[in-house]
C-alpha cells in the first residue's frame, strides 16, 4: 500500500496556499510535514529538489516518508510542475489529480460551485 505525504511550510508560500486551496475543495488524506520545523523534513526537500521547494507530494509506504521508488531524476534546475513518478514538486492544481490516480490516493471530487452572474471576482480583486 502507498500513502500521500506532502512536504510543506508553515510560513507563507504561494505554492502551498495553492495546494491548501486544493485540500479545502477535496477531501484526501495524507500526512503533512513541515519543514520550517522539521529539520529532517527540509534536509530531505533539499536533497529531492535542491531548493526549500514546497509543496511536495510524495507517495510513500504506509509507514514511511520517503518515495516507494526512487524518483526520476530532474530534467532542468527547477523541481516546478515537474512530475517525477513518485514525486510532485509545486504542482498547479491541474496536475494534482493525474498524479493521486495513477498511485490509487482516494480524494473526492470538487463540486464546481458558479458564482452568480456579475460577482465571478477573483480572491485578489475588490469591490
């Protein structure tokens, strides 16, 4: 059996509250790590990425933290959207689906909720 662990941060990241985003419109499960407080947690993020790259989501054995499979190895510098089988580093929330069901990580489905016409606003636009 696998499990979803995310490695994470407690100070602010836009990465982060994206993936927090996703989590409140889907239920799942999984174990959350930070590594502003988990010096093992940020050495790990480090060796994986090379950068305090957060979130990363990680499917790993029942008991443990680490991937179930070595991840494949980065194409480039950055860790950003990159898929790398057993690893998900700063995803958009369109990649986050693909990589729970390949793996069998149960989550629930959003509902599309519309807001009524004229007050489709963004969280960043006011009045």
């Amino acid at each position: 059996m696998a499990r979803l662990v995310v490695y994470a941060r407690s100070s602010f990241c836009p990465d982060v509250w994206r993936w927090q985003r996703w989590v409140l419109q889907h239920e799942i499960e999984f174990t959350e790590l930070d590594i502003d407080v988990d010096p093992a947690s940020y050495a790990r993020v480090i060796e994986w990425t090379g950068h305090e790259s957060v979130p990363t989501l990680v499917i790993a054995p029942d008991d443990g933290f680490e991937p179930v499979e070595a991840p494949s190895p980065l194409p480039g510098r950055s860790p950003r959207g990159v898929d790398r089988g057993t690893m998900l580093t700063e995803p958009n929330p369109g990649q986050v689906e693909a990589f729970l069901d390949r793996w069998g990580i149960a989550y629930a489905k959003a509902e599309q909720e519309r807001a009524p016409a004229g007050e489709d606003r963004r969280w960043w636009q006011r009045g």
